[in-house]
C-alpha cells in the first residue's frame, strides 16, 4: 500500500499540513521541523505527487529556461553550458526542476515563451539572451510574469537582469592591447542586433577613440557564433589591404574559429595576429595558443539568476535590478606585444 502523507505526519508527530508546507518549502516551516519530516519522508520511501500539488497550489516548482537559438548550434558554445550549470545548481538546492525550451528563430523563441507561460508548466522564466526591441520580455513583463534576463535590456530599466558591464569589459580588453602596442586592432562580432555584441562594440570604440586610434568600419565584422561564420569573417580579414595585427573575438569559440583559420591559411598566433576572446571558458586554456580571454563569471551568472528568479518566485522581493558580475582578464599566449622604436 502506498505510503500517504498522513502516514508521514503521523509518524514525524506532525499535522499533514505541517508535511504538505514542508513539501513547498513554506517559510514559516522552521529548518529543525523540515529536516525531522523530510528524514521520515525518506524512511518511509514517500513522495509526492508533484502534479496533485500543483494542481492545489498553482505552482509547479519548475524554472523554465529559454534558449536563444537552436540546440544544435547552442551547445557548441561553453558559455550556455556553464551559465546553465550554475542555474541547475541553484535551482536544484531550492528544489525546482528545470525545463529547457528553445525556438528555431525569432517568433519560435516568442512562441515558446508563450507555451510556457500559458500551458502553466513553470514558475518562472530565465532568458538567456537580449536583442533590440525583445517581444519576449515585453510578453513577460506585460503578464506581470516571474522572469529573470542574462543580459541587458534596452527597452526596460526595472526588469531583474543579470549582467556583465559589457561595455567596460570590451574597453578594457581592447586598452590592453592597445597598451602592448598594437594600434590595428579589429573587432569579430556576434549579431549586431544583440545587445551584448553592441555593448561590446561600443566599449572597442571607446578604447580606440580614447587612444587617439581612428576607428575603420572595415575592421568590424558581424557574424553568428559558429566555426563556419567564423570561417567566413577570417576570409574577409585576410582580405583587407592592411591586415589587422590584434583582433578582438566577442566569444572563445570564435576566438579559437579564428585561430584555427589562421593556421589553415599559413598565419601563426601571436606573431602575425594576435587574438583576444570573451567568457574565459575551458577552450581558451586548451586552444595552442592558449587565448587571453575576459572572464566574465559565467557560472556565478547562473547562480545568481536563479537565486533572483526564485526569490521573485516566492514573492521574498528582490530590490535590485540588475546584477552586474564583475569581469576579469586573463592574459594568454595568444596576444604579442608590438615594440616601436
């Protein structure tokens, strides 16, 4: 016979509904109370039925997350695997299960959002990516839905964001280089219409400008966040009458897609084109050379939006909205320095 939650309160020497606030994490359940139940509830091999409770309580104990693109081409890149891992972990300490969704575009993503929100399946959302005029957080934000970005929106000052100061971290990466002589520096983009790759874009300009260094269109390229785009953008480098001696990669994976068509085409890293990257992820310390990489606290990034999310959740309030992760370079073999005389 199936073990009840009343068999659970009766041998913890609590009411059932003392077990049933234990079972939803209630905050009023003092912590020695939830240990003594929750240790009869594995005793006893009890566990709850998670739809029934949802069906009282309205809540599922889900966080859903919204992946930016499809999935084939997300988990090439380190960054979403991490910053997901760190979620995982703060959700899984908070007792919520999580639910991946993507879309194979724009509206796909928009559509799944929706999904989400309307068929009741999460508690709340975390995106993972922002872009210019983002009918997702407006859809969220309009129903007044529990969510969490990674990233920056340029629409909404008072939705909960997690974020690096992008703009700073691009001007500092670029300064470096600027300060190990290099004057030609270009910039390797992901989509302009993401608001990382325009804050980014905006922090190069910046080092540049303050440099007394012209800034030349033809030394930024935009691209996608594969080893083909990368591919493509490197060609269109080599191309350019007076070659770049340091390019500035908004990703690892492109830093190492450029790297590797350097090599393809007979260019050796750091001396013929030195290449910095962003994220700081496992690639960088494994690429020959191993590339100077902006760390950005990308598990500490998970982390945090989901602490954010579950806090908003559960209605604690969170005052602050936005989070901003500090960054940190770390300088590889990928980057010489150019002496003058």
């Amino acid at each position: 016979m199936a073990v009840t939650i009343i068999d659970v309160a009766a041998k913890a020497g609590v009411s059932p509904s003392t077990v049933s606030r234990v079972i939803s994490n209630d905050s009023r359940i003092s912590q020695k109370t939830s240990r003594k139940v929750r240790k009869v509830m594995e005793e006893l091999g009890y566990h709850p039925n998670m739809l029934a409770k949802s069906l009282v309580t309205k809540t599922t104990n889900n966080i859903g997350i919204v992946l930016p693109r499809p999935a084939d081409e997300l988990f090439q890149n380190q960054f979403f695997s991490e910053i997901i891992r760190g979620i995982v972990t703060k959700a899984a300490a908070n007792h919520y299960d999580v639910l991946l969704t993507t879309g194979t575009s724009q509206i796909g993503e928009e559509q799944a959002v929706e999904r989400l929100v309307r068929g009741r399946n999460v508690d709340g959302i975390i995106l993972l990516t922002s872009k210019k005029d983002d009918q997702s957080i407006s859809f969220l934000r309009d129903k007044k839905f529990p969510f969490v970005l990674v990233g920056r929106s340029e629409q909404y000052a008072d939705i909960i964001s997690v974020d690096n100061d992008n703009v700073a971290a691009s001007y500092d990466v670029t300064r470096r280089l600027i300060q190990e002589g290099h004057r030609k520096i270009a910039f390797v983009s992901g989509p302009f219409e993401l608001t990382v790759s325009k804050d980014r874009l905006d922090g190069y300009r910046k080092a540049l400008l303050e440099a007394g260094i012209p800034v030349h269109k033809e030394y930024m390229f935009e691209g996608g966040f594969t080893l083909e785009s990368t591919e493509e953008m490197t060609q269109s480098i080599l191309e350019l009458e007076d070659r770049p001696t340091a390019i500035v990669a908004i990703d690892d994976l492109i830093a190492f897609g450029i790297i590797r068509s350097l090599w393809n085409h007979g260019l050796h890293v750091p001396e013929e084109c030195s290449v910095a990257g962003f994220n700081n992820t496992l690639l960088s310390e494994m690429c020959l050379p191993p590339i100077a990489s902006v760390d950005i606290g990308i598990y500490q990034m998970g982390i945090s939006a989901a602490q954010a999310l579950i806090q908003r959740i559960k209605g604690d309030g969170f005052e602050q909205a936005r989070i901003i992760i500090p960054h940190q370079l770390i300088w590889r073999q990928s980057v010489s320095t150019i002496h003058t005389a």
